[in-house]
C-alpha cells in the first residue's frame, strides 16, 4: 500500500530563477529551533550521512550532522546500524545523480531489517521538481526529502517523520535566507571549512548551482570572523573561506568587500586562510593585493576558466575573455610569483569545434597550470544550455576529454619536478589513504605530500624535503631537527 505523502512544499524552478534584488535575505539567528521531543528524539540512535559534490555541500554535512548530534543521535560510519540515513546530494552533473539513484536502490533492503529507519534525501538534486518527482514515484522507501535552503528545520521535518510515518517533502525554492548558530561537527581538527556567502547569481548558462542555491547573499562580517576567531582558539590551524562566488561578498551588504573581509580574517592569525571559488570576473586588483601582503594567506587561487575559446565562454555566459583572463593570470603571477594556479574546464559544450577546443588547450599551454579539474558536459533541465542541442558525440566528448588532461598532466608534471630536494612547509593531516605508514598533507600552495615521519607531528605544519616528484605527488620525509622553525 503507498505511503501518504506529507507535501509542505515541493520545488519550482521557475520561482528559483527569480532574483528580487531589492529583497534583502532574513538573517536567522538561533535557527535551530528544537522542543523536548526533538531534543531526546535520538537517545540510543545512530545516523549514517553521506555527502556527495562541493566543499558548501561537504559544509552542509557538517551542519546536518551537528543538528543530528544535538538532538543526540550518535555518528555511525556503519549503515546497517543507522536508524537515520541522510544522503546529501549534488545536482552539478548527471553522473552525480546516477549515483545517488544507485545509492538510494541498494539502501531499500535496509528496511527490511529495520522497519523503523528513516531515509532521507536532502542538497542540490532535489532542489529540482523532476528529481522529487522521481523520487515520490519511484523510491517508496524514502521517507525525507529536504532541501538547501531548510537544513535548520531538520529536528522538526524528522519528529514528523518519525511519528507520522508519512513521507515527509519540504524544499524551498525562495531566494534564501541566512540561519546563523548552526552546530556542526567538523570533518578535520586541523583545518575548517567556512561559508562567507550562499548562493550564485551568474547564471552560467550549462550551471543548474544557481537555481539549486538561490540568491547571492552574504553572512555579515562580524559572523565570519566570530567564527573563525573561534575557530583559531580552538587550535584550528587553516581555514578555507567557501562561496560560489567568493569575489562577489559583500555586494549585497553594501558592506567590506572580499578583499577587505580577507584582510580582517588575515589579521585574527589563523596559519592558513584559503578561499574558493573566485570567478574570474570580479578579481579586483585590490584582492590581488591583500593576497600578496600577508604570509598566512595561502598562495593558491582557483580560477575557473572552462573554455580558452571565446565563442564558447560567450555562449556559456562567462562575460570574460581569453584575453581579460589572461591579464588577469599576469597580473597576479606579477604581484604574487610563487602563486599555484588551478582551474575547471568543460569540454563538449553545444558546438564545441575542433578549433574552439583547440583553443582551450592552447589557453592551458599558456597558463601552464598547477593542476586542473576537468568535466565532460552534462546537459542540466531547466539550464539555458540544456535547451541547445547537446551535438558533440560521446567519442568526441571523451577524445577531447583525454586530450585535454594528457596536457594538463604533462604540463603538471614538469610543475612537481621543480620541488625536488626542496624543502616546502606541510600541514601534517593524518596518515596517507593507501598506506597507513606514511604521513600526509599540502604544501601552502596546495600540493599532496606524503612523507615519512613521526605521528606525533599530525596536526602541525613542518618541514618536509621532498625526494620524488609524481604528476599528482610529492614524496619526501620530515625534517624533525628544523621542526620548531617551520
Ligand atoms: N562556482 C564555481 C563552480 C561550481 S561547479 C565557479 O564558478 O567556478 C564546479 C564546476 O563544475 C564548474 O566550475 C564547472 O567546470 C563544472 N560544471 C558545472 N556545471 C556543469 C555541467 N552542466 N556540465 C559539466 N560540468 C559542469
Ligand atoms: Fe555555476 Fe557559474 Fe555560479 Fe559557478 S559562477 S556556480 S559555474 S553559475
Ligand atoms: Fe553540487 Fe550543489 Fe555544490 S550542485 S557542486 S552540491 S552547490
């Protein structure tokens, strides 16, 4: 027999295109609103959560998590002995949803041991109405479906679940507001992940981000740096700055600009500040500036460029140019020499030609970046992309593809070769994932190395000197005489 559905609110695309530019987004503090029954809900339970997609998603984990916590289930990495499961999901590319569909099938068995278990499905995917349609008709044995805009309801949206067993569906598609006071139980005790903004207002033409995201909209400075003063007393050594759009911050406020705002995180003297993503359209000179002037802003900026062709980033609604882009690259290699640049490229956008991806890999010639993410185009409803005709063949697509990152591991490569017998400053993160005897962690400018060494130094940024150089590697060992330098 189905299940009746409990629809507070399903998504509308349409509604999340929409910017009202003079509504200012509600900022929420004590968001997590919980009574007695939320907060022993979890007594002698446990939660299984499974995030899929970017560093905001992985930050939303975090927070789901926390909420979790708070209303006392207990973490498991076990899924046979979760009495919750929350599979937090990425919307970016078909493979990413073909995943969790696979995912959320093998999961039904899990009920049949345990009747009582709820399963939730919550982030991007089903901020779209045919995700949620899918999974009303499909996946009987989902019983939550939340989106990215109400992760605070979590204590209520689960008592209803739980007790009405009813399937539950709550996904906004508003413009978002901002909920402060959000307990989180972070994934390392080393370095932090910290919002600084939600949203994206550019509308790239192949990105579904902005309508899964909603509006633009920066938490207040004061937040931010109350968090990561906090942060630093609580011995965090690095934290990485997250927005969409990190460049725009502060637009909305009619406050300090991203420039100014990093200057004030530099200054509370955390070790390491990074930020992503920066597009490359609003990178003003005075950004360039502040990342050269303070030590403990990591040099390492992620540049999104997707395409070297101007046709293509026209049509993909980039508003830069190969030739703005590469000013930009001049400009802070000029003022920040031993700055490492990345990058996420997209091939087999409608239209794609020869020539135009010819022109991407001669872009990434000419940059010669450190290293580079790089995507074959996944047509996303709704998006202004998805209504041109998806023409360059799968062979193609994959051609071009292999092509592309050839080059770029050549070129990445000859980059790594550059730190033999250098000695370069480690952020020790735990042990390396394919040998537990070996330790791992980045240099400032965001390279892996794994090195032999003292467990006793993870958690604190040493020397290493590096001995070999792989395409995606540094190998090397601690230098513990030099130790109470670095
Ligand atoms: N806000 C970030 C990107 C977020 S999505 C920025 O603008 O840089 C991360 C990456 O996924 C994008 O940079 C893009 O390269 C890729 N991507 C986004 N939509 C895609 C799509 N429809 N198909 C393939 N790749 C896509
Ligand atoms: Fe997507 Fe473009 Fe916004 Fe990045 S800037 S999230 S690629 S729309
Ligand atoms: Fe994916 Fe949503 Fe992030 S679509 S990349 S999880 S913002």
């Amino acid at each position: 027999m189905k299940r009746t559905i409990q629809v507070k609110q399903i998504p509308n695309l349409k509604e999340a295109a929409k910017r009202e530019m003079n509504l200012q987004p509600e900022f929420i503090y004590q968001s997590v609103e919980m009574d007695e029954t939320m907060k022993n809900l979890g007594k002698n339970k446990k939660f299984f959560v499974r995030t899929y997609g970017c560093q905001g998603n992985l930050r939303d984990g975090e927070v789901i998590e926390g909420i979790l916590s708070k209303m006392q289930y207990e973490k498991t990495e076990n899924l046979q002995e979760a009495d919750v499961i929350i599979l937090n999901t990425c919307a970016v590319r078909e493979n990413a949803e073909k995943k969790v569909f696979g995912e959320i099938g093998l999961l039904k068995k899990l009920k049949l041991t345990n009747p009582d278990l709820i399963f939730g499905v919550c982030g991007c995917m089903v901020q779209q109405e045919h995700i949620v349609k899918k999974i009303l008709e499909t996946c009987e044995h989902v019983d939550l479906v939340f989106g990215t805009h109400n992760i605070h309801h979590l204590p209520s949206l689960l008592k209803e679940a739980y007790f009405s067993k009813e399937r539950v569906i709550e996904v906004l598609s508003n413009q978002g507001n901002i909920a402060e006071d959000l307990p989180s139980i972070r994934a390392s005790k080393t370095k932090a992940w910290v919002n600084i903004m939600y949203g994206c207002n550019k509308f790239c033409t192949y990105c579904i981000v902005p309508y899964t995201r909603g509006k633009e909209r920066s938490r207040k400075s004061v937040d931010i740096l109350k968090e990561i003063q906090e942060l630093k007393d609580q011995g965090y050594l690095e934290v990485t700055v997250l927005g969409q759009n990190v460049n725009a911050y502060g637009k909305d406020l009619h406050d300090i600009s991203f420039a100014q705002l990093l200057e004030q995180i530099a200054l509370i003297g955390i070790k390491r500040i990074r930020f992503t993503t920066s597009h490359p359209w609003d990178f003003s000179e005075e950004l360039i500036d502040v990342i050269a002037k303070y030590d403990n802003i990591m040099p390492h900026i992620h540049l999104p460029v997707q395409s070297g062709d101007d046709t293509i980033l026209r049509k993909m609604g980039r508003r830069y140019t190969t030739q703005s882009y590469l000013e930009l690259v001049q400009k802070i290699r000029t003022k920040i020499p031993n700055v490492a640049l990345t990058t996420d490229i997209i091939v087999g956008f409608p239209n794609e030609s020869e020539e135009n991806f010819e022109n991407t890999l001669k872009l990434v010639e000419q940059v010669r970046y450190d290293s580079a993410f790089t995507f074959i185009y996944s047509p996303r409803v709704g998006t202004p992309a998805a209504r041109l005709e998806d023409n360059v063949d799968m062979t193609t697509k994959k051609q071009r593809f292999n092509r592309l990152t050839a080059v770029i591991s050549k070129i990445q490569l000859e980059k790594y070769k550059t730190y033999q017998d250098q000695v370069v400053k480690v952020l020790v993160e735990g042990y390396s994932k394919t040998n537990p005897s070996i330790l791992s962690g980045y240099t400032e400018d965001m390279k892996l190395v794994n090195f032999k060494g003292n467990p006793e130094f993870i958690g604190k940024i040493v020397p290493v000197l590096i001995h070999k150089c792989k395409t995606f590697t540094l190998e090397g060992e601690i230098l513990e005489t030099r130790c109470a330098q670095a």
